[in-house]
C-alpha cells in the first residue's frame, strides 16, 4: 500500500510542475515593446518603380494597447540601384489588438522624413502583425504606405518583413 501512495504522490507531482511549467507559456505574456530589424520590397504606385529598403527601430506600449514607436531606414529604387536612396526617419503611434497571445496584430500611422540632399515631409500608415514563437525573439510581417505632403501623389507602398527582439 505504502508503494502505491507514492506512485500516486510522484504521478501528481509531475502533473503538478508541468502546469507550473505552463504557466509561463509566452501566450499569457503581456508584451511591453520590442525592437525589431527589417527588410522591405515595395513598389512607388503611380509609377510602377520597384523599391526596397531596410532598416531598424523599436516600439513601447504606454497603455491598454497603444504605444509609440520610431524607426530609421534606407530605402532606394531598384532601377535606379543603392547609391541613389534615401534615409527615412518615421516616429508615429501603434495600437496591439491582442498582446498577450504568440499573434499580435497592430495598426500604426505617423510620419515620416525622407532625407537625403534634401528633405521630403510624408505621412504613414499600415498594420500588420507580430508573431511571438519564443519568449524574446519574433517575427513581424507589416504592410505600410508612405504618403507625401502635400499632394499624396507617388505613394511609396511597402511590405517589411523583420525580425522582433527584447
């Protein structure tokens, strides 16, 4: 009898450190902020140039889903080849939907400063999502659309693809 009771006590044991264990599950996580890297192909709209830039940034949530974020990146016409981009600097204002799950979806705007000899003052916005796989390391699929001021012609439409880190 006595070897039974421990069977039963050691099963309930590890029954017991495994819930434990998934307590710490990254879905029951609430996620503060995160920086990020990123690649993004794009095309300018009206005229059908392709795009592609790169660069990196960071957002913080500040309350009940809303945050600020900023990034700073490169961003050149393919044609045209690397030598012939722009910096693009872009603080702005996010909202997560769902930040205590692995799939974070999220809209964001602000604006944006294309810099090179010269500058162009533009506007964002876009949404996308963040994947939390493992507790610090992610990926982050957005789609975002650059407009200029103040016409908003030659809109500068990308898809950035990056990778999420705290």
């Amino acid at each position: 009898m006595k070897g039974r009771f421990s069977l039963q006590a050691a099963v309930l044991g590890i029954l017991l450190v495994q819930g434990l264990g998934l307590a710490q599950d990254t879905k029951s996580v609430e996620r503060k902020g995160a920086g990020y890297v990123f690649a993004a192909p794009g095309v300018q709209v009206d005229g059908g140039y392709g795009l592609f830039g790169f660069g990196g940034g960071g957002e913080g949530l500040l309350k009940a889903g809303f945050g600020i974020s900023a990034d700073v990146g490169y961003l050149y016409y393919t044609q045209g080849g690397f030598n012939d981009g722009f910096g693009l600097f872009s603080p702005g204002v996010l909202y997560q939907f769902q930040r205590k799950s692995k799939v974070v979806p999220f809209v964001n705007g602000g604006y944006s400063l294309a810099f090179r000899e010269s500058v162009l003052n533009m506007v964002y916005f876009g949404g996308g999502v963040n994947y939390w796989p493992k507790k610090r390391l992610g990926l982050r699929f957005e789609v975002r659309d650059q407009v200029p001021l103040p016409d908003g012609r030659s809109n500068l439409l990308q898809f950035r693809i990056g990778l999420l880190f705290r």
